[in-house]
C-alpha cells in the first residue's frame, strides 16, 4: 500500500452510468491488474474502493459506475484538483496462470480491470479473448479500446441489442486454457458452474478501510474466513465456496 | 520521561495513543506501514474462546462523520490468538500489550483470558462487556450493573494484570456501570464502545447492514463519548482510558481534560492507516499552542477549572 497525492488530469462519461478518470501522480506506485485503490472524498467518511483499469507511467486510469453521492462527486471532478489514494491494494490476477489462451470475462462495471489485465497478457504474447457482457448498446463502453489492444473481442447484450444476444454464459469460448471473470454475482456464480478450466473471480463487497484491519468484508472460503479486501478481491475458483 | 508520557493502571506509556480494538487487527500488518512501537500501545482484535466468521456481509454501512459496522467479533479464538497471531505482533512491537477479551458467559470471559495469561507480553485485560453487534452476550454485560459485576469480578480472580472494563454508551446510566466495574475490582475503565445505529438503502428498502443495526462510530460519536468520560471520571477513582472518533492531537487533548488517561483511537485508523502515528507527531505541536507543558498534567483538569 502507498498513499499518494493524486492530480485529476481528465473526467469524462463514457455513457449514463460509467465515468472514466484519469489521475496524475502514481510515482513509484507499482499497479498490478485486478488491484484496486482507495479514495477519500471530500464530505464522505469512508473511503471508495475503485479497481485499477489502466496504468501508465504516472497516470493511473479508473472507470467506475456512478452508484451513488461519492462517485457522483468524482464524476463532477475538474483536472487540477486533487485526491487522497491508497494504492497497491488487494492481491490482483495471477497472470502466471494464464496458459497460451487466457479468456477474460468482465460484466458491466465489472470490466474496467480486464483492460489492464487484456494489456499486460497481450504483451506477454498471450493469445487473449475478451467477453464483454451489457445490459444494452446504451451501456457499452471500452469495447474499441480493447479492440485496440489487439483481443479478441465478443460482446454480448442482454437486450440483443449489440453483439451476442444473452448473458455472457451465452458466448462462452470452447479452446482456452484459463479464465478471470469480474462481474455482477449472478454473473460470476453463473460462470463458476459452466466453465470447466481453471480461472480466477474478482470479488466485490462494502468495505471499511479496503486494506485488512477492520474485517468489514469477510467471506467464507474453503481456506477458511478470507477479507476480501487483503487476501483478495481476486480468489481461485476452487477456494471459493459456490456449490449452492 | 517525555512531554507525551502518560501511566495506565501503573503500566507507564510513552504517550496515550492506542489504536482500538477492532480498527488495528493484531497490529502486525501496520507494522508494514509505519514503525507501530511509535504507539503508546495497541489493543489487540476482540479475542474470543472460540474462532468465530462473525456476522454475514454487508456489516459496513456510511453515515455522516462516521460509520456503523457490524462485524461481530470475527477472530481465530483465544488459542490461535496466543499461538499465531501474537507471536507475529512481539517480532515487530515491542511494549506492552493491550489483551481486548469478549464473550458470551462469564465463564467465556475467565477461559479465554486464562488461556491468554500465558503471554507475558499483555500489559492490561481490556474486557469488552460492550459489543453491540452479537446477541447474547456482550452488550448484555455492559448494560447491567450487577452483570458487569459479575463479569470483572471473575476474571479479576483469575489474573494479577491489571484489568480494564470497556463499556457501551447504550444505556440510561453510564456511572452506575462504571461504579459496578469498580467495585468489581476494575483497574480501570474504557468508554466508549460503539453507538447502536441503522441505515436503510431507499432503493431496496432493506436495511444496508445484513445485521440490521451496527456500531457508529467516527468523529460523528466524539461529543458523547467526552461527556461520558467527564461523568466516569468525577465518579470513579481508577484511570480511564477515553475513546469515540478521536481524530486529531486536538481531540486528544480534549479528552484528557475530561478525564482520561489514555485514548484509544479507532475508526479513524480505517481511513487513513496512519492515523495514530500522524496524532502522535500532532501532539507537541498542538500542547504548545494551548500552553501544555505535559500531557498528565491535564488528566481531568476541566473538572478542577469548574471548582
């Protein structure tokens, strides 16, 4: 964990529900993807847990859905004013395991960390498949910015309204050799059933701190009680306790 | 001995600031922030006899200028505690530490701290007769006098460590539970645990925490928190230890002048990990703006000033 200065560079919407923000001043921060960071906001006691989309250099990008008054906040942000983070928070994917093939699944707000983690798996010459599960085409968002990446890119809408009409379990790839999924908890406990090659969930919870002192977020695991804060957001498929 | 120094039922501190329990797990993981023997000391996580998950999630819940949570006691249990986590903490603190103990008989109470006096490093028994967040037990002690009676008077048997009772402020009379602890053969007296609140999400109409009521916690507690201590302390002879959204050097200051001896800082460490240790930097700083020549000479001052 580092706690930085940051500077706000740049907010924009990318539709009703999603904004993206980038912020200058990550400094000797050393961003793993499936990571997160965690915000303090003007007025608001607790801090916000966002995940890590991007990181480059000195800036560190986040996309996030407005779900209430503290990301509303940063959404009306202006570039020049600054914020408290923590960084370097939770475990992040384990890339080592990605195989040849890597399938990365990411649902709704669920998807900003896949991007970091679709960028370093295709520098690393992996060949990588992206599933991207919406609501509708109003919902879309990054999906030419991977593209740009160079994944293979399937999208799927629930409405049929771009891509693959249904849930992301509806477009499931059969040749890959390893799976990380970040999305709603229908969505993950879905996957969790179907897919039959090894992988990893990113997880999601309130949070106190967001950095293991308060065991505000804890969850049963076949290891035992694990703070999805600290000893996660990311766990492996077979620690996870889902059979129901 | 320094500016900053203070005493705790005859155990001397280098300044008052202890993280309190259940906002500092077992203290080791701090350790990766900052140097924590920086700390006066450190009240370890609610330690109970038996492992328990605590409470089902979400147990975190906002509010303004505070939070409520409710974790309910989730910890490895007394024997793991002793075995585990307390060895981890001694390879990186080295002053004593303070042993928060809950539980849900008064027989829980003895066992565990039984089991716990094989640690030569605990320096006090904070017993947590306050917990908001379990039934049939915790809070249940602290809103009775003659239970909390109970509860002090049996462990007291069972140690020659000093022992602190920590009290709820969810009941009608806080000085008649501090009498009891007293009389019971309390070293000394924490306050205060967390208030009972609630919250209800407008979208789901449901209760945000899966508990339905937690603990609130946070700057937004302070003012109650110092009227309690102010009222402990005009009515009981041993030390308190003063606590509720201690935030700042300032509300340190404060809350020694209403009577406490040392301070225990809480939900502010879950904010900013470096809460404590900023605090302790904080304090020559600001004893010199208000003419403080040494903490202990404040401890309670602001009962003399009335006189």
């Amino acid at each position: 964990m580092k706690q930085k200065t940051m500077t706000v560079q740049s907010v924009r919407r990318l539709n009703h529900t999603m904004a993206e923000m980038k912020l200058s001043g990550l400094g000797d921060a050393v961003i793993h993807p499936g990571t997160f960071v965690n915000i303090q906001i003007p007025g608001y006691f607790l801090r916000r847990p966002i995940s890590v989309c991007a990181a480059d250099g000195d800036i560190l990008t986040l996309v996030f859905r407005i779900v209430g008054k503290g990301t509303e906040y940063l959404s009306a942000m202006h570039a020049g004013e600054t914020l408290d983070v923590l960084t370097e928070l939770g475990n992040g994917y384990d890339m080592k395991k990605a195989g040849d093939r890597p399938l990365l699944i990411g649902g709704g707000a669920g998807i900003p960390p896949m991007y970091a983690l679709a960028e370093r798996l295709l520098k690393e010459e992996k060949r990588v498949t992206v599933i991207l599960g919406f609501n509708g085409k109003d919902e879309m968002f990054y999906t030419e910015e991977f593209e740009r990446l160079g994944a293979k890119v399937i999208v799927t809408t629930v409405d049929g309204s771009a891509g693959i009409r249904g849930f992301v379990t509806d477009a499931l790839p059969s040749d890959c050799t390893y799976f990380y999924a970040c999305g709603p908890a229908p969505m993950e406990k879905a996957l969790y059933r179907l897919l039959d090659i090894p992988g990893e969930f990113s997880l999601e919870e309130r949070m106190g701190c967001g950095f293991g002192a308060c065991m505000g977020c804890s969850m049963e695991t076949r290891n035992g009680p694990r703070r999805i804060c600290r000893d996660g957001p990311v766990f492996a498929k077979e620690e996870l306790l889902w059979e129901d | 001995m320094g500016r900053l120094s203070t005493e705790l039922c005859g155990i001397p501190l280098e300044n008052p600031v202890i993280p309190a329990s259940g906002t500092f797990g077992f203290g080791y993981e701090f350790a990766e922030y900052y140097d924590i023997n920086r700390l006066g000391s450190l009240s370890f996580k609610g330690t109970t006899l038996n492992p328990r998950f605590g409470n089902p999630t979400p147990r975190i819940a906002e509010c303004t200028g505070g939070m409520l949570n409710a974790v309910g006691l989730q910890n490895p249990g007394a024997r793991a505690v002793l075995e585990e986590e307390l060895p981890k903490l001694k390879k990186v603190f080295s002053k004593p530490i303070m042993a928060n103990v809950s539980g849900f008989s008064v027989s829980d109470y003895v066992e565990t701290v039984r089991i716990l006096e094989a640690e030569k490093q605990i320096g006090w028994y904070e017993i947590n007769i306050s917990c908001p967040n379990v039934h049939g037990g915790g809070m249940s002690f602290g809103t009775d006098p003659s239970a909390a009676f109970e509860v002090i008077s049996s462990v007291r048997q069972v140690t020659d460590r000093p022992v602190i009772a920590k009290l709820s402020p969810n009941v009608t009379d806080i000085v008649s539970i501090a009498r009891a602890c007293e009389k019971a053969g309390a070293d000394g007296i924490s306050l205060i645990n967390t208030l009972l609140g609630m919250r209800i999400d407008l979208r789901t109409r449901k209760p945000i925490l899966a508990n339905t009521t937690g603990g609130l916690s946070g700057p937004a507690v302070f003012p109650v928190a110092l009227r309690m201590v102010y009222q402990v302390h005009k009515a009981v002879r041993i030390p308190i230890v003063g606590m509720g959204g201690i935030s700042t050097a300032e509300d340190v200051i404060e809350m020694m002048m209403a009577g406490a001896s040392a301070v225990e800082v809480g939900a502010a460490n879950l904010i900013d990990p470096y809460a404590s240790l900023r605090i302790i930097e904080d304090l020559p700083r600001v004893m010199e703006r208000y003419g403080i020549e040494k903490l202990s000479d404040i401890i309670g001052v602001t009962e003399q000033e009335k006189m």
